[in-house]
C-alpha cells in the first residue's frame, strides 16, 4: 500500500516533459545506493577513466563511516541519507541494494525527483519493471536494468537492441551460475548434489542459504524480465514453474552420459499462438533440471557460467554467454547503461516494450521427449506396471536403461520417453506414484534438443 501512494504521488509530480538530464559536454553525475560487493566495484570502474562522460558524486549506505573507501576521490560525498541523492544534482542513482523494499520505494522516488535510475536488482525489475519503466517514462527519465540478468553478459541490450528488428519467439538458457557450478561439478566428479553444493558455499560461489539459486527462484525472476524484454509479454513470476536442482543424483548423469546428455538448469520461455485463435498469445515457461545434448552449447557452459539464447523468426539463434556474476562483471553491465544515458543525454527511449502483453495462456510444459528415473524394490512386474500406466495415457517408451550393481533393495533405472506433453507425464506420474516397489519418488526430466 505504501509503495502504491508514493507511485501515485511520483505519478502526480509535475513531469519535465522530456527535457535533457544535463547540457551536452557536462558529465552525467552518478549517486551509487548501496555500497556492497556490485556498489564498490562500481565505484572502482567509475574512478578509473579520467576521460569519462561519468562522474560519481554520491555515494549512499547504512552505516556510512564504515564503508569510507580512502581509494575513491575526496571529492565524493558519502552519506546515509538517502535523501542527500534525491535533493542533490546527480542525473542517476544507481540503485545497487538489492530486494524489493526499501529499493522499489527508493527507485519509485528517485524516478519522482528527476532522475534516471540504473539498477541490478531483479527481484524488483521482475515484479515492477513495467510500471517503473511507465513511471520512468513519464517523468521523461531512464531505467536501465542490464545488469539484472546474467550479470555482465549483454545480454538485455543484445535482446533489445540488437535483436529489436526480429519478431522473437523464443528465449532459453542457463541463468544461474550457482546451479551450474554445482551441476557440472556433480558430472566431472560424480559427486553427490550436497558436497557439491558444499564446494560451492566454500568457494563463494552460493549463499549460506541456497534456496532461492537451487529452487529456481532466481533465474525465474530472470526469465520474467527475458520475457518481458525480449518476447513482449508481461508475466508474472508466481505463473513459471520452477523445480529445484536437488532432486539430481549422480546417478542421473551416469545415464544422461549413456544417452549422449548432460544435465543442466535450464530457463525457457516461448511465445506461440493459442490454437484456433490467432491473435492470442499463449507462453510456455519453466525453470527446471533437463537434460541436453552433450554437444550442445549449453552443456558447454561450465562452472559459474550463464548462457542466454534468443530465436526469432528471422535471424535464428543468437547466443550471449560468459560469467553472469560477481562484483567486476556486473559492475560493467551497470556502468555500461550509464553510457547509453550518457549518450542518449536522457532521451527515455522506454527499456521495456511499451505494448508488452499479458498472454491468455502460461503453462510450464513443453512437448517433448522425457528421462524418468526410478529406484525400486526389485520384484518381477515393475516395467509392465509402468507400461501399463504410460500406455493408458498413450506415452510410448522409447528406451529401458539399467546399469549393473545395483542392489535389489534400491535398483536404479532409466525410462525415455518419446515426445509427449509434460502435463500427461504428470498425470500418468501420480498414478505411477501410488505403485508399491518405489523407494524414493519418480524423477521426471525434460530432454531438450537445440
Ligand atoms: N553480486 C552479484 O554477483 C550480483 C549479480 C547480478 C546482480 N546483482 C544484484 O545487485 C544488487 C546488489 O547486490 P550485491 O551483491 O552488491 O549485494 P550486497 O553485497 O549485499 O550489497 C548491498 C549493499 O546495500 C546495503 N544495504 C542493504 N540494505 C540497505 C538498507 N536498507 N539501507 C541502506 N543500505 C542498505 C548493504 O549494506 P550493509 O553492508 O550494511 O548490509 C550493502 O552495502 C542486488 O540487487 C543483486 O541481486 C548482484
């Protein structure tokens, strides 16, 4: 409710009509909110180019004195009001806190006094990034977001303005670094999903608590922001399902390899007609483990790294990749949208699609072909009772994997699935789930080929 009365009061502000931010030849005068691991390096990359149309003048956080960093030039003013940067004359905050509140409020009111707001933050741009970016326009001001997907990767200024002239329809890719640390360690080593995530957690690659990377709540917020810049659609981040990584075993890549794929969190949306009705337009979006050819370039991304890929009707597929994280490589995704304001001298050319729609359909499933894994109390019958059950929903089996070794109490074996759509797999599963040889529940995996 708060946050809605100060929109409205920013929405009521008089607006300066489009004006310039500052004079041609004057630099753009940064204020940087939040001085954390993205907020420094920041500041480093702004101090270092002497030449640069940038300047920092403000810098703003709790508990100021303890951030002083005696590096920077004394000429910026630190503070912990952050008022001190809405009433000063900095064209942009930069907004580097994280969260949606105080953030989105902070974001709301710098767009209110005037200025042009760059932020990293994607939790708010998933959830706010339309109506921030019509405040913005509205007010004659900027918001730039690059930075909130896939680090320093471009890839929202590659969809957006390299891709603008392409009707896409598709955006998929590998969006969380932690995940795919601890799922490429897994297949290199053919360690366990907790000592891999462990690994992580010692080397600074996942949080104490590694819910929102392992669950997919974090490439989720970013496939919405993908979705909105890329493919026009506004949706909202409760529709997209996502599952978490945990549920891998080593030995899913065991059979992945026997099946020439690896396994890899994967984001994809995809925009299509609903049937019969062709002026609807209906998203299929998940967030989700997969498996993926092991020749594909996803499976080639390794380690912390993030791959963003978009399809359009007209130039195909285009690949961003490279390190979606960390304090360095994000901070070049902010400071590079400080350049396109800089250049643009504050022209608001809108960063999300003015017309972005809402579809009439979001589902998460995908028709295509499935990996399911069971580990059962072995006992003659097992494969014609799942048979029986897949037939009935007529999901044909493409191929039966059973690796030696396996004890009887706990035999761990793999069926394929030939195309089907994931929502009667799920529904043939809750029946298959109330069978009585299962010893941990069915893992069912899309398999997606590129
Ligand atoms: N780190 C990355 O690799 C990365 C990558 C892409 C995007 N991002 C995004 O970048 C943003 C910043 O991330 P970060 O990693 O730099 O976070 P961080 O290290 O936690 O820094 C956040 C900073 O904001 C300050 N802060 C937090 N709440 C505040 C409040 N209520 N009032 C005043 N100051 C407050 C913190 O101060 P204290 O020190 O007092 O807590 C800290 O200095 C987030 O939106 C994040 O999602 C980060």
């Amino acid at each position: 409710m708060a946050a809605k009365s100060r929109l409205t009061k920013a929405r009521t502000a008089k607006a300066p009509a489009l004006r310039p931010a500052r004079d041609a030849g004057k630099k753009l005068k940064i204020g940087v909110a939040g001085f954390g691991t993205v907020g420094r390096s920041v500041a480093k990359l702004l101090c270092q180019e002497p030449d640069s149309p940038l300047l920092l003048t403000h810098i703003y956080n709790r508990n100021i004195q303890r951030k002083k960093d005696p590096s920077l030039p004394a000429s910026i003013r630190w503070t912990e009001k952050f008022e001190d940067l809405l009433s000063s004359d900095v064209d942009v905050v930069v907004e580097l806190i994280g969260g949606l509140e105080p953030a989105g409020a902070w974001v709301r009111r710098a767009l209110g006094a005037g200025k042009s707001v760059v932020t990293a933050n994607k939790l708010l741009i998933s959830e706010s990034g339309p109506e921030l970016a019509d405040l913005a326009r509205k007010m004659g001001r900027r918001i730039e977001f690059g930075a909130s997907v896939a680090g320093g990767i471009p890839a929202i200024i590659g969809i957006q303005e390299g891709l603008a002239g392409d009707r896409l329809y598709r955006i998929d890719g590998i969006l969380n670094g932690t995940c795919n640390y601890i799922l490429t360690r897994m297949e290199a080593s053919g360690t366990s999903f907790h000592s891999a995530l462990k690994e992580a957690q010692e080397l600074g690659f996942a949080e104490a608590d590694p819910s929102a990377d392992i669950d997919g709540l974090d490439a989720r917020a970013k496939l919405v922001i993908l979705a909105q810049a890329g493919l026009g659609l506004r949706v909202h981040s409760k529709q997209i399902p996502c599952r978490s990584i945990a549920m891998i075993a080593s030995v899913d890549f065991m059979y992945a390899r026997e099946l020439d794929c690896s396994i890899r969190q994967i984001s994809v949306a995809e925009k299509s007609v609903v049937q019969n009705s062709p002026r609807r337009v209906r998203l299929a979006a998940a967030v989700q483990p997969a498996l993926i050819p092991t020749a594909s370039l996803m499976a080639h991304a390794q380690g912390s790294q993030n791959i963003v890929t978009a399809t359009g009707e007209f130039s195909g597929r285009t690949v961003f990749s490279g390190y979606g994280a960390g304090g360095d490589p994000t901070a070049v995704a902010v400071v590079s949208d400080l350049y396109a304001i800089a250049r643009s001298a504050g022209a608001p050319p809108g960063a999300l699609p003015k017309t972005a729609e809402v579809p009439a359909e979001v589902s998460g499933g995908f028709t295509v072909p499935h990996y399911l894994r069971f580990v059962v109390k072995d006992r003659p019958g097992i494969v014609a009772a799942l048979a029986t059950i897949l037939a009935k929903y007529h999901i044909s089996i493409d191929a039966l994997l059973q690796k030696p070794g396996f004890p009887h109490s706990a035999l761990s074996f793999v069926m394929t699935l030939e195309s089907c759509d994931s929502a009667v797999i799920n529904q043939a599963l809750e029946e298959i789930a109330h069978l009585d040889f299962h010893v941990e529940p069915p893992l069912c995996l899309p398999i997606f080929s590129e």
